[in-house]
C-alpha cells in the first residue's frame, strides 16, 4: 500500500493520575503525582515503598484487576466508534497474575478459578465485549510491550490486513512484579526520581490505556502514529546496554519509519524509570541521536510510576496528549538533574505547540521500542514498503517427547505418539553448560531449538531477530518464585526466577546466544501463541532484510499446567516441546526451489458463526483449496475438542476435500506449542514430497507439489500455508 496514514481517533486512560483524557491533562497540568503506599495486597512491614496504584479503584469479582482496568481504558477508547474493530492487540506482564497469587497462597486446585490467568484473556476479553472477530494478539516484552503492541497495529493497518486496530496494555499491581522488583533492589522506597543525581530505582504501577488506531480519517483525529522502531540490546537478561545501543538502534529506526528527520522532533517522551543505570544508558543514546539538536525531554514516571506492560501504551496516549492539548509534562521528582546524563528535563508544565514525539519504551531482555506521533497531517504518510510476501524457510527443528527433530519424525511418521516430556538433561545435551546453569526448562527448551533450528540452515549468518510464542511463558520459574515469597511469609524472594519468569525471558537468552539485535517479540495467545508469532514476523519482515528465528516453546509443569492449561487434565500424562524455523523474507523467484509459511487466516470464533465460510473463502474457495493443498494438518485443543471437530467437518463438507487429514495434536500431545511442531513436520514432508504410509491409511500419499495446511481449531480458526515455492 501507498501513503498509508494511521490516525489515532479514540483514547482510553486509567492511571494513578486519573480516569479518562481530561483528569490525565488536568493531573499533568497541575504536576500531580501519583505515588501512594500500597493497599492492594498486605505486604510484610519492611515493604513500605511507594507504588503507582489507583485510588478509590472499586474491584469485581467477574474478572481480574487487569482485566478491569483495560476495559475501563477500551471503553473510553471505543466511546465514539459504533463498528467493532478488525483486530485487538495488547501487550501485558501480568495478565490475571493477581488473583492467581491468591488462589494458589490458598491452595485452590480448581481449575475453572484460573481462568482469566492468562496474558490472552485480557485481550480476548476486550475482543468479546467490542465483537471483534479477526486477530487479538497478545505481546508480552516486558515494559515496552505496549509499545511493541502499537508497532504491530501499525504493521496490520499499513499491510492493509485491517482498517481499524484497538491497540493498548494494561498490568495491574502483584505480588510477582512487587516483590520481584525489590528483590533486584530496583525500587526507590521514596518514589521514582527520573533523571535525578540521588536517583536510586523505580517505582511500580498500575494503570492501562487503549488507543483505536484507523487508516481512515475521523472528523476529529487526535494524532498521527507516524513511525515505530523496534531492537534488542542482546546484551543482559535484566541490564540495559551500558551505552545505550539499542535504544539508540530504535529510536534512529523509529524516526526513519516515520519519515521524518531528528531535528523534527519536538518532544521526547523518555523510558526514565529512575533506576541508575537504565537512565544513563538511554541518556548515553538520547545525547548521541540529538548532539547539539536537543529537544524538550520528560519522563512521566515519577508522577505516574512505571506500570510496566502498559507504560508504553501510557506513554502514547500522554505523547498524543502533549500534541492535542500543547502540553509538555514535567519530569516529576527530578530536583537536582544528574549532571552525568547531561539533559535538561522540563521541570514545570509547559504549554507550547508539539508537532512531533519520540516516546521510548525498554523492557527486561533489552526490549526496545520507539513510537513516533505527531499532529494529523503535519508530516508526509509512511513510506512503501514490500509487504505480505510468504517467508522463505531455510532451517527447522522441534522437540517433544519422543525426543529431536530426528527422533520426533520417526514417530510421527509411523503413526506413534510423540507425547510426554523430555529430561531437563536431555532438553540440555547440546547447551554451554556455563550459559545455562541458572536457566529452567523452558529457555532451556526455546535455546536448544533455536540452535537446532539454526545449524539445519547450513548457514553461518546468525539470525537478526527473534519471534517466539509461547502460551503460558515460564512455569518452572513462577511457581519457584511464589513458593519461596509464601514460605518466607512474604518477606524474601529470588531474583533470579523473578528475571526468568518473565514470558519474554527465553527471547533474551536467544538473542543473546546470536547477538541478535534486531526484533525481539514475544506473543502469547495459548494455543495459538506460534500462529500470532508467525503473523507478527510476516508483519515485521518488512524492516528485516535477514534470517529471523520464529519459534514455538511451552513446558509441562507438574503443578501449574492442570491448574492455567484446559487441554490438560488431572490424573492425565502431560506434554511439551515446541518448534523452531529459521526465516528469510521475500527470496525471489529465481533463487533455488524452497519452501514458504505464510499465516493466510486468523479469525475469532465469538460472534463470528460463519467463520468456517470465512475461511474458505479466505483460502480462494473450494476448488483452489483442492488445487493448492494435499493434507490438512488439524490442530483440535482438548478444551475446545466439540468445537473443533464440528469446525473441522464444516470445512470437509464445504470443500468437497478429499485428502489425508493429520489430528496431530492426538501425535503430539495437547500443548500450546503443539502447532510449531505439527508445522516443522508438515514443511519436512512437503520438502519430501509425500506423507508417510502410516498416517494415510497403509500408502503413502504423494504432494505433487502440493503444500500442506496446518490448522488451528477452538476458539480462534487460524490456517498456515507450508508450500514450494
């Protein structure tokens, strides 16, 4: 598409600062800040520091504290528009965390309490109340994945996959984020100080915001997303690059994706937690972008905190503020700037014309996104891009229970599950042990498929950027980190697993293996975590002119997996694995025959009875569905296994379809993950050109160059294409 225009037409806040855009202005004019002691959940006496919370917050019992906040910002947000939107993606830490921590303190072992534990039920909620019926991706980077989240609207609405995107983060205070911070003596007992020379850490928020972004112009626009940039530092699970690289990559990416030059840019919207070392590192990058071109900077978390998932959501819509109402935030706690970071922050409110903000947003793992916003109109509409062509596969791995790739097709391909878990050890054999001595199972898990992935490429190029996908984010880690915190009453707990639990937490320790700085995403839908990886890597391929990891990783956890996972089942035998493949973008016709992904459908099954229809029609019918693909590879969730089945007949019955149909999850065990398995397998027979014997009824059934079509059924209907090229 050309000259592409991404306006902003609604906006929702809840913040500790205030309900709603005018209570936000009102706030930011009169220098409020919003740190209070916490009373959300009792904490030992010792635990005195301030947090961002929401004041006279009146909680309901339906859904948790998260949920409720992003519903309050979504409804703001959709206030003016009747259609519902074409997609929803949000970007969340903690998702249901809260309420979690008090069931599993008390020992609750139903399974249906934990159902909005999940980072995707926040999005799916929002999805079902505006009756969204096509994507609702879920991003989970840290503290830019509301940011991160805004980049992949911006991706679908310039791709022309939708018109209408509501996009946003929400994160609501926990035990997890509370104690895990302090436990990395991160916090300032007296409240964020950003930029000051006594800084000495951040303090922890709550709050969530919720932007509807449109290609179409409203009658009263109040921004513009002209540009974002994404990067990793590949430098420290938890550290920030000393000089601030990757900032500094994003932020230069960010500008030249907006189509605008450094000098244009009136206002910069800084990360600035408060913590020593990440306000040097990203002033070290701000001093070096600007030089001598300095212009108005802030950061807004002394007064509001840092509400992690949804700061960089916060930040869009204050940036988007500062450009509507001509106003400049001031830097809240800052009494004496630090003559080190050598900026100047605005110290009072500032009314003045803004036509252009860089708003920073760097999370745990080196996460770095950058968004630009400016006046509606005022610069040029984004630059063309080549967009929605296939990714070209050139390595791939998977691992279940049956053991390596090698391994797992032997069984697969005979028609024998591959279900049950790994050893550690085994999942390790090919691991540094010096770089995984303090990793659990599931980085220890994505790294060992990465690597796999990698070498199957014959290349000696790295990757450059890293999508993983991941349905339930690090088990082993989380739980080990609540036990300890109940056993010590509260009062110690490790850092260590705080820093792994994150769900982004295995894209680091990759990107650090590769030093790859590019990219770093991690999307978390359940089971249909790996297609959301895959649709946001064919989204980002347009930035990324080289190999890319899109990875797929779940781990069994003997306790948490019954309790958060409705495909597994007590007193049943419990699976995990994953898959890898190493991408490429674009590869022309006339380099050597290969293989293509590509996600060609991602629909919502709530409201939304004609999905089945939907998707046949997506495909090109039933007579190019018959042409272009030999097998079906079904991907039924036991939760959802009625469904599913009814789904999959539908389809038969409308298709006329006639060829081998694969229930794999049946071979591969019920996992989030199971789809990035099924797709390595698919792609290793279409590369062979048949399917085994054993799993078309005795003979083997030849391609004819045909691909295969691994589909997810349930709640969502998802399908990706694996065909020659």
């Amino acid at each position: 598409m050309t000259g592409v225009r991404t306006y902003v037409s609604g906006m929702g806040i809840i913040s500790p600062l205030g309900n709603g855009l005018s209570e936000t202005a009102d706030s930011i004019r009169k220098s409020r800040k919003g740190l209070r002691p916490l009373s959300v959940f009792p904490t030992a006496s010792n635990r005195g520091a301030l947090v961002g919370e929401i004041p006279e917050f009146i909680e309901s019992m339906s859904v948790p504290r998260t949920h409720q906040l992003a519903r309050i910002a979504a409804a703001q947000a959709m206030a003016e528009c009747p259609e519902p939107p074409d997609a929803v993606v949000m970007g969340t830490t903690t998702g249901g965390m809260l309420t979690t921590e008090t069931y599993l303190k008390e020992k609750e072992c139903d399974p249906t309490l934990y159902r909005y534990h999940s980072l995707s039920s926040v999005a799916e909620d929002i999805a079902l109340r505006y009756q969204c019926t096509g994507p609702v991706i879920t991003v989970s980077t840290a503290c830019s994945s509301g940011a991160v989240a805004i980049k992949i609207a911006l991706e679908m609405l310039r791709s022309g996959r939708a018109t209408r995107v509501l996009v946003g983060g929400a994160d609501s205070l926990c035990r997890l984020t509370y104690y895990g911070f302090n436990a990395l003596q991160l916090i300032d007992p007296e409240g964020a100080r950003p930029l000051d020379r006594d800084r000495r850490g951040m303090s922890v928020a709550e709050g969530a915001a919720m932007l509807l972004l449109s290609t179409d112009e409203p009658d009263n626009a109040i921004a513009e997303v002209l540009g974002a940039g994404l990067s990793c530092d590949a430098y420290h699970p938890a550290a920030p690059h000393p000089q601030g690289k990757g900032a500094l990559i994003a932020m230069r990416a960010a500008i030249k994706d907006a189509g605008i030059c450094v000098s244009d840019v009136d206002y910069v919207n800084l990360h600035g937690t408060g913590t020593p070392d990440n306000d040097l590192s990203e002033a070290r990058a701000v001093n070096t972008l600007f030089a001598s071109q300095m212009p108005l900077l802030s950061s807004i978390k002394g007064a509001f905190g840092h509400s992690l998932g949804a700061a960089g959501a916060i930040d869009a819509v204050v940036s988007a503020i500062s450009i509507s109402e001509h106003l400049v935030p001031a830097n809240i706690g800052c009494q004496c700037p630090d003559p080190e970071l050598k900026l100047d922050p605005v110290n009072l409110p500032s009314s003045m014309p803004i036509s252009a903000v860089l708003s920073n947003s760097f999370g745990f793992g080196g996460n770095n996104a950058c968004i630009v916003m400016g006046t509606p109109k005022r610069y040029g509409p984004s630059a063309t891009k080549a967009r929605n062509k296939p990714l070209t596969i050139v390595g791939s791995a998977c691992v279940t229970g049956a053991g390596d790739t090698n391994s797992t097709l032997e069984c697969f391909s005979v028609n024998k599950p591959c279900k049950g878990v790994l050893s550690i050890g085994e999942i390790s054999k090919d691991l540094p042990p010096g770089d995984v001595r303090r990793l659990r199972r599931l980085p220890r898990l994505a790294l060992s498929l990465a690597i796999a992935a990698h070498e199957n490429t014959g290349r000696n190029d790295s990757p450059l950027s890293i999508f993983v996908g991941t349905g339930w984010g690090a088990l082993s880690e989380t739980c080990s980190f609540l036990s300890r915190l109940y056993q010590a009453d509260e009062r110690f707990s490790s850092p260590t697993d705080f820093i792994g639990s994150v769900h982004n937490a295995p894209a680091s320790q990759i990107a650090m293996r590769f030093q790859a700085t590019g990219a770093n995403i991690t999307t978390t839908g359940g089971d249909y975590s790996f297609e959301q990886s895959v649709m946001v890597a064919g989204l980002m391929a347009a930035d990324i002119n080289d190999t890319m990891l899109v990875i797929g990783a779940d781990e069994a956890h003997p306790e948490l997996s019954v309790l958060f996972d409705g495909s597994v089942f007590p007193g049943e035998a419990i699976s995990d694995g994953g898959g890898a493949l190493c991408l490429r973008h674009g590869k022309e016709e006339k380099e050597e025959p290969g293989l293509n992904i590509d996600l060609v459908f991602y629909e919502n099954t709530n409201n939304n009875s004609g999905v089945i229809s939907s998707l046949v029609q997506g495909l090109g019918g039933a007579e190019r569905i018959g042409v272009r693909y030999g097998v079906f590879f079904a991907g039924i969730p036991s939760a959802c296994r009625r469904q599913g089945e009814e789904q999959l007949q539908t389809l038969l019955s409308l298709t006329g379809f006639n060829g081998p149909v694969i229930d794999y999850r049946k071979l591969t065990g019920d996992f989030a993950s199971a789809s990035a398995v099924a797709t390595v397998i698919a792609a290793r027979f279409v590369e062979q050109g048949a399917v085994p014997g054993p799993l078309c009824g005795g003979n083997g059934f030849a391609l004819h160059e045909k691909g295969v079509l691994v589909l997810g059924l349930g709640s969502f209907v998802t399908a990706m294409e694996v065909a020659s090229r």
